[in-house]
C-alpha cells in the first residue's frame, strides 16, 4: 500500500503481520481510548471466555465475553520487528502509554 493511500481518508490503517497469533492481537493506527490527542499504532491483545471459563466464572455469561484486553502504543511490530508508519506532522514525542482492562469480575451488556 502506498503511504499515500494509506493516509487518505480513512482514520484508522491496520498492518497485518503473518506472525500474529490465530486470534485476539490487532495492531491499528487510530485514536484511541489512552490519553493522547493525536493517533497511535496500538497494539492490542484480547482474551476471549471460552466454554471451559464459562464453567469456572459466574460472572462471564456468554462465549466471546471480553476477560480482559491490553493497549499498547507501539512504533514497531513486536512480531516482526518492522517500523509501523507515522503519517507527516503525526509523530508523538513519546510512545508507551497503555492500558490493562479486567473484565473477568464484571457483569457487563
């Protein structure tokens, strides 16, 4: 993809790394949730219940239920090691921020 292309209209842009696992990492540039007003590249790596943690926790109620998800600003891939694109004018002084969120206790619709 052209840089170009990739920062045209669309806010958000993805890189799609061969080496992440089957499920639950993505890796976006967009806005996020974490405190910064300019986008990101975010890493983020969910779990999922699954039949097994329906049985062991009462408070998750379906499979696919959200146990937790971490976000982290990154300027690389962790899988491949390759530099994620930062379109002109977009760079943060820094990268690093993140958040851990534990859904495992909560009862959520």
């Amino acid at each position: 993809m052209k840089q170009n292309d990739m920062w045209g209209a669309a806010a958000e842009s993805k890189h799609e790394c061969p080496q992440f696992p089957g499920t639950g990492v993505s890796l976006s540039f967009r806005h996020s949730k974490l405190p910064q007003e300019s986008p990101a590249w975010h890493l983020e790596i969910q779990r999922e219940a699954t039949e097994s943690d329906l049985e062991e926790n009462h408070h998750l109620e379906a499979v696919g239920d959200m146990i937790w998800s971490t976000v982290l600003e990154v300027s690389h891939c962790p899988y491949c090691g390759q530099g994620l694109p930062i379109p002109p004018g977009e760079r943060p002084a820094d990268f690093g921020r993140f958040a851990h969120i534990d859904a495992s206790g909560w009862r959520s619709r």
